[in-house]
C-alpha cells in the first residue's frame, strides 16, 4: 500500500537523486502520524472541556499517586515548560477548580499544586476517551507489531529523554 510519504519521497529521489532522502520515508510518517494524534488528543480533551496543556498538567498531577500533587518545579520538569509559563497554568486551573495551591510544609517558601476531585475526576475521563481514540489509530498493527514499534521509537526518544538539563 503506498502513502503519501512514499510519493514525497519517489518526487524528491526523482528531483534530486544526489541526496539521500531516506531518513524521509521514516521521520515524515512520523511526524504525518503526530498531526493525526494531535487531532486525536484535542478531539479526546475537548469532549471533557479540556485544552491538551490542561490534560498535561492534570495527568501529571494524577500520575504522582495520592494525594496527587506536586511542586511547580515538578510541574515543569514533567510538562517542559519554562516557570512562567506553569504559573499562568496552575493560576487558570485553580480558576477552573481543578487543581489548588497548597503551602509545602518542607519549604515555608513553596507551594504545592494539588488536583482537586474535579480536576482527577476530569483526567481520568479525558485519559479514558485519549485511549479510546489512540486504540483506533493502532488497530491495523497487531500486539506483536504495537510492541516492536514501541521499542524502535522508544530507541529514538530516548536520547532526547534523557539529556541533562
């Protein structure tokens, strides 16, 4: 079955056979595939009144376990966002009662993010429905296929991952 990708990549073979395009017919499925899952994710979010940074932050607040919270710095190591950025995040999501700020008991000086149990509740749907539409973008792909595909790009994102700083 041909693609898109593979006629961008026979006109660029054809124009300009002195370069190799073959990082091509990898990198721009992927990033073709990014726009599809992007669209997934707003659709998912927007059936639970949810912007896809609210649902980062929401989830990454979820993820810490009971009782789900976090430092703003936390927050941003998590999200990669710069400070101001979070603060004008955390400030319209206590807005929206779905998170509140608490003082850190270990720092006078802190605060801490909490997920209120609107703000968990709202995650775990907008997760559910993410899933959802994520499922129906993998289905042609068999378990082995989703599994070996998982270990190829995570071979990818992992040096990104984890560079320091």
């Amino acid at each position: 079955m041909e693609d898109e990708v593979d006629r961008l990549v026979a006109a660029w073979r054809r124009e300009r056979p002195d370069l190799d395009v073959e990082p091509l017919e990898v990198l721009s499925r992927v990033s073709r595939l990014a726009r599809h899952l992007d669209r997934a994710r707003r659709l998912a979010f927007a059936e639970h009144q949810l912007e896809p940074w609210e649902f980062d932050v929401l989830t990454a607040l979820r993820r810490a376990g009971t009782p789900y919270q976090l430092s703003p710095g936390q927050l941003l190591t998590q999200t990669l966002v710069t400070s101001g950025t979070m603060t004008n995040r955390i400030d319209r999501l206590a807005k929206k009662g779905l998170v509140e700020r608490l003082p850190d008991p270990s720092d006078r000086r802190g605060v801490l993010v909490r997920l209120t149990d609107e703000g968990r509740d709202r995650a775990d749907q907008a997760l559910a429905g993410l899933l959802e539409q994520e499922r129906a973008i993998l289905a042609e792909l068999s378990r082995a296929q989703r599994a070996e595909l998982a270990g190829l790009l995570r071979g990818l994102t992992a040096p990104f991952d984890n560079i320091p700083g």
